[in-house]
C-alpha cells in the first residue's frame, strides 16, 4: 500500500474544523458528490435515524492520484472479502429485524449507511467523516457509528470524532488501551478488552500446569500489550515467561527465522501467539521446515479461529491440538435464512452483490467484462445461494458477526431509551430528550453509557466504561472426518471464571495426556523448590527436607517442621511419633547395670554377714564394728540406688533417685570421716597423759555420723521444696528418638548435694592421708587413703562424661559413676579385712594388729 502523502492528508483534514462547529452544517454536502463515498443500494438506506456502519470489505487498497487543487478522490480498493461482506449484511439484517419490532423504537424506522474502511486508517477515517458530515447523495448525518475493525483504526477515529461527542460502538477492536475513558470517552465496544483475552491465557496456563513458557507476540501495541498483561496475570502464580520475541510486517522474513530459532531451542512446550493469521502462517511454516514439533500452541483471538490456516494442510500436523482463545460465538435466528435469500437480481444497482456473486460462483452475474471479473464466464442464471457452502453463509459460529448484531441493538436499545425518556435527567444541564428529527449524538453518547438490556438468548448487555462482560470461547483445533482440522469448542471464559468441558484434557496437546511445560520438574513430596540464583522462579532445584521437617505436597516452596513429639519419616514426607528413650530393664545396658548394682549389693551383704559372724574377733573388734556395719548398710544402698535411675522416669523416680542417691553416700561418707577420726584420735591416746577417746567416744561417733547426714537431708527437703526434679520428655538431642529423663530441677540444689558429697569425701582423704604411716600392722587409714583416691577420680571423670553423653547414656554415666565409687570403697577398705578373716586367720590376732611379734 502506498500511504497518503502530505498534501492528500491536509486536504482530507481540512473540512474536520468546519464540521466540529456545527453539527447541523451542510451547505458543502453536493461538493464532493457521489464520486468519493462508495453509495451501494444493498448497504444504504433512508430512515427517522440513521446509523453508520465502517466496515473492511476490501483490502490492497491502491493510492489516488491527487492534487492540492482538488479534493481526494474516492480510493480505489481490490479483493473483495466474503467474510466482511457477510459482517455489513449483519447489520443490515439486525436493523431490519428493529424496525419490524413493535416493542422496540416503534414508530422509528431506522436507516444505515455503510462505508468501506478499506483495513486502513487514512480510509477508515475518510468514510468515517463522510458519515457524520452528511456528504452522500442524502446528505443525511449518522449520530453514531459502528466500526471500525482494528483498533488502530479506532483510535484515529475516536481521538477525531471525540470533540463531536459522536459515539463509535466497535465490533472487533480489542486494544486494552481504549478502555481509557479519559482519553475515549465516545468509544464503546462489543467485543472484550486484551486484558481479558491475556488473562484467558494465563488462567489457561495456570489450570494445565504449565509454568515455562515462551512468547510470541507482534510488535506493536496488541502484541506487546498482550504480553504486558499476561505478564502482570502470572505474576506470583508460578508462570514464567522462557522467552519474548516478536514479529513485524515490515522485517516478517528475518522475524519469523529468529523466532523459530528461539523456539527450537528454548525447552519451553507451550508457546503464546499473539499475532495475525499471515504472519502466524509464515511461523508455522518456518517451524515445519526446521522440524520442530512437540509444542503446544496457545492462539490469540486473531488467529484461533483463522479458516485459511485451518485448511492449510501443510500445517495439519504441526497445528493439531493448537488451543486458543475466541470471541465467543452465539447464534443469530434468521440471519442464515436472510443471507441465503440475496441475489443481485433484488439488488439490480448494486455492484457490490454482483462483485459477491462472482466471488462465491466464480462468474460474471452480468454477463459483462468488468475489471473485477474481466477473467470470470458469464453466469448461467440458476446460481442460488439456499444450498451454497461458504465464508459468507457459514452461520455455524457467529462470533464478529455477534458483536455487529449486539452493537446494532445497544444502539437501538439507547435510542428507545432517548426518544422515550421524559426529559427529568440532563446532559451538560440540558435536557436530552428528544425527537428523532433533533437527536443529538451526545444524547445518544449519554444512553450508550446507561444502556442496559437482554438479548434473545438470556444474555444481559451493559457497558461498563465502554467494554462489556468479558466472554471467550475455549477452541482447540482438531482433525475432522474429512481429513482436515477443525475448531472443537472445549469450553469458556465468562468474566474471571474459567469453565472447560470435562472431556477439555483430551482435545489438549492432541492427545489424551497434557503436554508438560516447565522449566524444573515439581518437587515430589519430601523436598522444597530452592530458586536458582540469576534464573527465573520457575527454574529451580528440589532440595531434601531437613530432619524433623517434611512436605507432604508436590511443588512445596519450603517444609514444615514436625510437632515436638513427632519427627520425619525417611521419605520426609510424613511426621511419625518419635522413639521414646530411656534407660529401662530390658535393654542391654539397663540389664547390664541392673545385675552389677544386684552384685555389688549382695558382696557388701555377704562382707556384713562375714563381720556379723567374726564380730569377736580382734579384727572386727579393732575396725570399730558398729561404724563397720554401718558403712555397710550405706553401701548396700549406694549400689541399691543406682537401681532407682533404671526405668521410665516418674514424679516418684525423680525425686527419689536423687534423693536416695545424695544421702546414702553421705552416710557412707560420714561413717569413714568418723572411722578416719577414730584412727587418729586413737593413736594420740596411745601416748603417755593423752587420753582423748573420752571426748570422741561412741556417742560422739554416732552423733557426728547423724550430724554429717542431717546437714544432707537439710539439703535434699530444701531442694525438694523449692525446684524438685521433674520428668522431662527431650526432644533436644538424638534427632527423632525422644528421651524420657529427669531434669535436675535447681541446678543450684543439686549443685550443692554434689558439692557437700565432694567437702566430706576431700576431709576423708585430707585425715586419712594425715594417718597414714602411723604404726600399725594393720593401718586402716592406707586403705581409706586409696578409696577415696579411686572415688574422687570416679567423680571428676563423670562431670565431663555426664555433660558429653546423650540421651539414656546420660544416666548409664551416673549410674556406672555410682556404681564405680561404691566398689571402690568397698574392696579398698573391706577386701583386705575379707582376706584376713577367711584366709589368714591366724594373723587375726591382737598381737599381729599392734605389730608385735
């Protein structure tokens, strides 16, 4: 196409000043005559109101030659289009179809002018000003105008015909950016804003799963717009765009070989079209060529329903399962009766049929060699359209042809409302209501934006900011029985709410399984995404759960951790009870402990029943037997004890292991102090004028022994009153066992029961080390010197050990530390007596003791 120069511009932009002025001016209307609008019978009539249509009835348009002396001539435009053609009748039909309802604008006969925009701008807008101007052989003005056909051309005439207040009501312009009502307020339209063709194909992507995929979009508003929104659609949903590239007519060659090569290597399988039939044609070619197949094209409204890629059939394998977002279809009662009933022969003036019949029948309907049909026969004159399968009767799926039918009707709907109001509301402080022969176009500018009414079908029209509720068609192409493809309708959009039929999975992909789409495979249950850095959100890596935390859903963006008493499974995807630890009777340990505590008590029982029987020997005698037996006893309950720390811990193990603990090696301690006391008092008796066993005799023994334990019991009720141990289920340590133990309570209380154990063991080895060499065959004091050697390193040692292990072998530590000590003190101080009484009798002699010979 060759576009208007400058001079053909200014002389086609000069009248549009005089005609804002004044609406009701026509004294120029006869200048340009019938010679620049084309006035066919079959898309003209007279009426009270008279609607103009804008419609692309051809294309190729070819340049006028024109001077600045004279105004444009008509454009001369070829290849008349069945398609449009069946459009303008739409129109026609739907006004007739008014004007024979009583129940709508009666007594109003509307008219209608229709103009062809030619698919191109400079036409579209010269038609247009032709039409509310009045410069056709009737002179007659439109107050409105339904077109134009792309939104381009919408925009030219909206922004033009704005300052007239003319309303434009389009049919097919779908660009989000004419929902501006600040910018367009005269603009109205039937057919849904991109927005919500962007967000079909997003809610699309979103319910199949698909969450990499790549984009192809022209360039320039309608595509880019389009991924605009669906980028906005998808965000935080998990979509992600693995490419954009576009197309553009002016470099289509060099555009369609770099957008195949992004599409051959891109891992992405779904791949978003938002571009026009032709150059979508010229991809799919470009596509076959390279071999690339395996990939699911999402259709814009501009192509998914496109007949000729349809019955391309070079493109039926690689097009198979293409889903795509329509216009939503809906019949139209009588149109196909009223379309197959034309024929130039109820038209006689009308070179447009005659052009349509000898593009349908491929003749010349008058006989003549005319341009157009310079190489078509005559026609025979039996051609009917009643049986005729074609572009322009094919009602199977109404969907532009629809937006034509409910704009003509929101027309007549807000001209019944201005022609029947009662003049109470007001425009610009006005009233508007008026009679057909004063209508207004922002009169009916201002009813268009109040219109409300119900089709035939149930269904509610009303514009709000100029757009209508959102509708869309779900179409996937599919083979037909005849061999070639077909669109099936699988569903629809209807406003935010996505429907698709129950069978919609099948005719997906082509194939009875959705294709997959994604950058990284989900995550299965028991891992989380973690995102790869510098890569979109859609691409990452599944790491596993942490102990103790699962994820039991697949594509988890992070795992939650498990209650306190439960931990993961191995999966890490379920949370299971944790194992319950302690340190019982029937493990290993516990049965190990249990029968070294048993043995220990029965030796010292054993050693008590050898003393009870020798208790009249000198040996016994010489030990002070009733602190002996009393050690003992202390004994068999230090190795009793530790059998209290085996088992389940309860409020009655917890106080009573510590406590049981803490006084039995007191006693046990407080009777060696006392012994140790003895030895050397009684060697400083042995000297001469000395005589201090009157001040530390038996009641004294006895009373520092009870003394000592008192101060411990003191201890032990403090502690029990104040902070007592507790049973405490740990969940701290050993990942997923939980470890029944006692917790210590005040860690002050205990701190002192340990540290009043280690004072009287340190006096013990203090005084024993004093009484070490004095003389004597049989020095008690040695051997309670080394006994309390063993039992201080047992209990240094168990501070580190005690801290350091886990779980139940925190109490195996205290109890082999107990257990350890209480040997140590019974073979260091008991064995070397045993030894005398039962092998060496004849040294249990008070001579032998006192070292004589």
């Amino acid at each position: 196409m060759s576009p208007l120069s400058f001079s053909q511009w200014l002389m086609l932009m000069l009248p549009l000043q005089t005609w804002a002025t004044d609406w009701s001016l026509s004294t120029r209307c006869q200048q340009w005559g019938g010679s620049n609008i084309l006035e066919d019978p079959s898309l003209s009539q007279d009426g009270h109101v008279i609607l103009g249509g804008l419609f692309p009835l051809y294309i190729q348009p070819v340049s006028p030659e024109t001077t600045l002396t004279e105004p444009p001539k008509l454009p001369q435009c070829q290849r008349l289009q069945a398609r449009s053609m069946r459009w303008a009748q739409a129109m026609v039909f739907a006004v007739e179809e008014i004007n024979q309802n009583p129940f709508l604008l009666p007594g109003v006969k509307l008219g209608y002018r229709i103009v062809d925009s030619c698919a191109q701008h400079p036409w579209s807008l010269w038609g247009a000003l032709a039409l509310v101007s009045g410069r056709n052989h009737t002179c007659s003005k439109v107050p409105v105008i339904i077109g134009d056909a792309t939104s381009r051309q919408c925009i030219i005439l909206s922004r033009t015909l704005g300052p007239l207040d003319i309303p434009l009501v389009s049919y097919r312009a779908s660009c989000a950016c004419l929902s501006n009502r600040h910018k367009f307020p005269n603009f109205f339209r039937t057919i849904p804003s991109d927005y919500y063709q962007a967000r079909t194909m997003a809610q699309l992507a979103k319910r199949f799963g698909w969450t990499w995929v790549g984009a192809i979009a022209e360039d320039n508003e309608y595509g880019l717009s389009l991924i605009q929104a669906f980028s906005e659609e998808v965000k935080g949903a998990g979509v992600c765009l693995a490419f954009i590239t576009t197309l553009s007519r002016k470099r289509l060659e060099h555009d369609v070989l770099k957008a195949a090569a992004v599409v051959e290597r891109s891992s992405a399988r779904v791949i978003l079209v938002f571009a026009w039939y032709t150059d979508v044609e010229t991809l799919l070619l470009e596509l076959i060529r390279r071999n690339v197949t395996g990939r699911q094209f999402l259709a814009s409204e501009a192509w998914s329903t496109s007949d000729r890629l349809l019955r391309n059939p070079a493109l039926s394998n690689i097009s198979l399962g293409i889903l795509g977002v329509a216009i939503r279809s809906a019949p139209i009662p009588g149109l196909e009766a009223y379309l197959r009933s034309l024929h130039p022969s109820h038209e006689p003036g009308s070179a447009l049929m005659r052009e349509l019949w000898g593009l349908l029948f491929e003749c010349n309907p008058d006989g003549q060699n005319s341009t157009a049909s310079q190489l078509l026969p005559p026609c025979v004159g039996t051609e009917t359209l009643q049986s005729m399968q074609s572009i322009f009767t094919d009602t199977s799926q109404l969907r532009t042809t629809y937006n034509i039918y409910l704009a003509v009707y929101a027309v007549a709907h807000a001209l019944h409302s201005q022609l029947s109001c009662t003049g109470k509301n007001t425009t610009n402080g006005s009233p508007h209501c008026a009679s057909a022969e004063d209508l207004q176009p922002r009169q009916v500018l201002h009813h268009l934006n109040q219109v409300r009414f119900t089709t035939q079908l149930g269904e509610e029209i009303q514009f709000q900011g100029g757009d209508i509720k959102a509708v869309y068609d779900i179409v996937s192409w599919q083979d037909s029985p005849n061999g070639s493809l077909k669109y099936v309708n699988i569903g629809q959009m209807e406003g935010s709410e996505l429907h698709l039929n129950d069978s919609a999975t099948v005719w997906v992909g082509g194939a009875k399984t959705v294709p997959l789409s994604v950058c990284s495979e989900e995550c299965p249950p028991g891992t989380r995404k973690a995102v790869r850095k510098g890569e979109p959100i859609c691409c990452f890596d599944c790491l596993p759960c942490a102990d103790g935390a699962i994820s039991n859903q697949t594509g988890s963006v992070e795992c939650k951790r498990c209650p306190a008493e439960f931990w993961s499974n191995s999966h890490r995807n379920e949370c299971i009870p944790r194992e319950v630890e302690f340190l019982s009777f029937e493990d290993t340990m516990g049965i190990t402990l249990t029968t070294i505590a048993l043995s220990g008590s029965g030796i010292t029982v054993a050693v008590g029943v050898v003393f009870l029987y020798h208790r009249h020997t000198p040996l016994v005698k010489a030990n002070n037997s009733e602190l002996s037996f009393l050690l003992l006893l202390s004994l068999t309950l230090c190795f009793l004890c530790a059998l209290v720390f085996v088992g389940q811990p309860s409020e009655w193990s917890c106080l009573t292991q510590h406590l049981f603990f803490g006084i039995s090696f007191v006693l046990c301690l407080s009777c060696i102090l006392v012994k140790t006391i003895v030895v050397l008092v009684a060697f400083q008796s042995a000297r001469p004028g000395v005589n201090m066993m009157k001040w530390f005799g038996l009641v004294q023994q006895r009373g520092s022994v009870v003394l000592f334990t008192c101060v411990q019991v003191f201890i032990c009720i403090l502690w029990l009153c104040l902070s007592p141990p507790r049973p405490h289920r740990n969940t701290g340590f050993q990942g997923s066992k939980l470890i029944l133990e006692c917790t210590v309570g005040s860690a002050l209380g205990f701190g002192c029961i340990l540290g009043y154990i280690g004072l009287l063991a340190a006096m013990c080895f203090l005084l024993a080390f004093l009484a070490r060499k004095l003389p004597d065959n049989f020095n008690e004091a040695k051997f309670i010197t080394f006994s309390m050697l063993i039992f201080c390193a047992v209990w240094i040692a168990f501070v580190p050990a005690y801290i350091s292990s886990p779980g139940k072998y925190t109490v195996a530590v205290e109890i082999f530390a107990i257990l350890a000590s209480s040997f140590g003190l019974l073979l260091c101080i008991f064995a070397p007596k045993c030894y005398i009484i039962l092998l060496r009798p004849e040294n249990n002699t008070k001579k032998f003791l006192m070292g004589k010979t």
